[in-house]
C-alpha cells in the first residue's frame, strides 16, 4: 500500500500519477443519429457518491463487488480495528444530528441511524476538499476517507425507493462516470462550465496553498502555489479574483448560434460558475441574457416553448446531504424537473443528464483513472434520460463530467475547451440513434 505521505506527494504532482498530456483538437466528427437531438438538458445535482446511493442497484458495479476493498486507514496507514465513533453539532439545532457508535470497518446501511426521508444534520465534508479528496484516494486505494471525514462516510442507502432510481431502471444508468476533479462544488462547476480550473495569478498568500519538495501538504489553500483556483470561495473572496477570459461552453454556443441557460437555483459562489468570468458576472449582458432565476423559470420555459436548446439546471433542492428537507424529498423534485420535460413538447427532442458535482466525502469502491493533475475524483452517479437512451441498460463507459461537454460539442460541431474534454468520451454509448 503506499503511504499517505507517499500518495500526497505523488497526487499532488499530477504528471507523477503516470497521467498522460491530452493535447486539444479541432471539433469532434459527427456521430450519425445525433442531429436527431435538438435539446440536451443538464440537472446538476449535489454530493452523493455512487456507491452512497446506487450501491445495491442492480446488474451495477456496486457494494456487492467491494468485499475486497482495502479496509479504512489511520493517517498513519494503519487499517482501523473499528470505524470511529462519530459526533457532531447538529446544523440545524431544532433537529437531532447524526452520531455513529464504533462500527465494524465496512460499508454499512446508513438507514439504520438517518432514514432515508431524513436530513444527516451533520458536517462531515472535508474529504472533497482537493488536497484532502487525494489523501482520501490515496494512489487508488480508497482508504483514506474515514480518517479525514469520520465514519459516516462508508454509509450507504437502499437508494430503490428513490423516485430517480425508478428513471435509472427505466433508462441507462452509467456505473462510470467520475467528477471531474479531486475537489468540491467550485471545481467540478468550473469544469462543467469551461472544461478546466480558473486561475489567480498572484493570489495573497494567505489564501495559497504550501507544498513540500516532495509534493506533502504543509498548508492548505484556495489556491495552488501556481495559481490554480481549487478549493470553494466566498463571496467575498470571489470578489478580489480577477475575471477569467478563458473560453467556456456558452462562448462555443454563443459563436454557433445555438441558445443556452443556467439556471441557478443553487446559491452559494461555488454552485454559480459564470460569476468568475468576465462575460457572464453579475451584471454583464451574458449574464442577463443567458443567466435565469432558478429551476421554476425552466418549468416555465418548458410550459412556454422558450426553452434554449442546451440548459443547465442547477435546483435549489439538489440532494445536498445538509439540507434540511431530507434525501428522499430533494429526489422527488429532481424526478419531478424530469418528468416536466417529458410532459411537454421538447421530450421527443431531448437528452436528460441528471448527475452529482462531487460525491461529498463519501466513499467509492472504484478507483478513479489518472488523467491529469486535477482528477477525475471519485464516482458519481449518472443517469441519461431520453427517447433516445436505451432501455434498461447499465452502460459501462468510462465518462467524468466533462463528457458532458463533450457531447455538447458533438452534437453541435464545436471546438473543444481543452484536454480533458477533447479526449473525454461523448455518452453517445447510452443512446440508441440508429
């Protein structure tokens, strides 16, 4: 097993993982069928692995094939005797928190402590930070998440009462498919919405990131020592970041003449890409023309055959495991947003993606490939809605959230962002268009 200073080193480095340079290319070659698609349609979910919540589907890569995982480890390596007992202050006072007793070191069914239908009420996030999600990988072995998270990470859920478990049966289901990259909300956004990270070039040094020679975390940081944005901001700290003029997949759409939306329910700086760019911040006419209030107006566009023919759906309802209304209530309103596009008149022209940003910090089986210094991260659940997906299928591909973009780019002709998603397979897999 490598050890974890060894895996922080190596992690950090990017390139050492073995990674090999993807280099850009021009726009991807149709695929025959794909004209057929006129909408594609993004509900960008929060924080939930797969195994979390698709672990027992079945026919999936999921928690009956993790007997031989490596067990949880201390930060020294050494495997835990038992999970810890885990406590915590309650997020919401008026409501019990999650606490654990000492567990055998296993998966275990989270069900037994929070049903379903109840909010976790608890804090335990720190392995989707980006330094802290790769000693939580740790070169692959997956064993790092109860030592920096606690034991609620290995919880999972009998997830086949969940309305969106009913459209994973009925359509494709991919048991492949990673973030993006190693961090939380804020990188996987920035990936989703420009195919890579943004950059502040001489960020204070309060806010950087310090590495050791050999790679090792000394400090952590907003921001690599080469400028690279990879942890959540604030708002206010948002706001001392220079504005990005790098490309991004509303400039491509833009440039073909093709209509887009972000719909943001979300609330928070990391769930609202667009405000680090210099064409769609606040206030900008990107922004006003292409930035809506929240999944309510997508409905209503829906409703009023206004719907641009790539959206992204952002709920305020997005499974996150704080929120207070529970797990089971946050899936019905993203089956719900679902359902709406079937009921009106674009169903027959689209592609549904309902996805996770990250996986929170819990733990996954799969390791994820080496691509590039930034990820993928762990994986996620994925599931591809359409009149054109195939009919109770479980698709194998590899993907991570670039792929969506990728097929963004396929259907509609662009150039790529970037490496990752020049190289990223296109979820074409899941459809039939023959």
């Amino acid at each position: 097993m490598i050890s974890r200073a060894r895996a922080s080193a190596l992690l950090a480095g990017g390139a050492a993982l073995g990674a090999i340079p993807l280099p850009a290319r021009a726009a991807p070659k149709p695929v025959r069928g794909l004209e057929k698609i006129d909408h594609i349609i993004v509900i960008y979910l929060e924080n939930r692995s797969f195994d979390h919540l698709y672990g027992m589907f079945p026919g999936a890569d999921g928690l009956a094939n993790a007997a031989n995982a490596a067990p949880q480890a201390d930060a020294s390596g050494k495997p835990f005797a038992l999970l810890p007992a885990f406590s915590s202050h309650p997020l919401d006072a008026t409501r019990p928190s999650l606490t654990l007793p000492p567990l055998p070191n296993r998966p275990f069914d989270l069900a037994a402590y929070v049903p379903i239908d109840r909010p976790l009420n608890a804090s335990f996030e720190q392995a989707n930070n980006f330094y802290q999600a790769q000693l939580a990988i740790n070169g692959g072995a997956m064993d790092g998440y109860a030592s920096i998270s606690g034991s609620p990470v290995l919880g999972y859920y009998d997830g086949s009462s969940l309305p969106m478990w009913q459209y994973a049966q009925e359509y494709v289901l991919a048991d492949r498919f990673f973030q993006a990259a190693f961090g939380g909300t804020a990188m996987n956004h920035y990936f989703l919405f420009s195919g890579g990270v943004p950059q502040w070039p001489n960020a204070p040094a309060e806010f950087v990131a310090q590495l050791a020679p050999d790679g090792t975390l000394i400090k952590d940081g907003l921001v690599t020592p080469d400028g690279f944005i990879v942890n959540n901001l604030s708002v206010e700290e948002a706001a001392r970041v220079p504005l990005q003029t790098r490309p991004h997949i509303g400039n491509r759409l833009d440039a073909a003449g093709i209509s887009w939306a972000w719909y943001s329910g979300g609330t928070t700086q990391s769930s609202r890409p667009y405000l680090l760019f210099r064409d769609t911040a606040a206030g900008t006419p990107g922004w006003k023309t292409h930035v809506k209030s929240d999944e309510s107006e997508f409905v209503a566009d829906l409703k009023n055959g206004t719907l641009p023919r790539v959206a992204f759906v952002k709920p305020a309802e997005n499974e996150h495991p704080k929120e207070m209304l529970g797990l089971r209530e946050a899936d019905r309103h993203a089956a719900d947003l679902v359902r709406a596009v079937q009921e009106s008149a674009y169903w027959k022209g689209s592609v549904v993606i309902v996805t996770y940003d990250e996986g929170h910090s819990f733990w996954d089986h799969v390791a994820p490939p080496k691509i590039d210094r930034w990820g993928p991260g762990r994986r996620i659940p994925a599931i591809i809605i359409s009149p054109f997906a195939k009919k109770r299928h479980i698709d194998h591909t590899p993907y991570d959230t670039t792929s969506i973009l990728k097929l963004i780019e396929t259907r509609f002709g662009l150039e790529p962002l970037g490496p990752r998603d020049a190289a990223s397979a296109d979820l074409t897999a899941a459809l039939t268009l023959a």
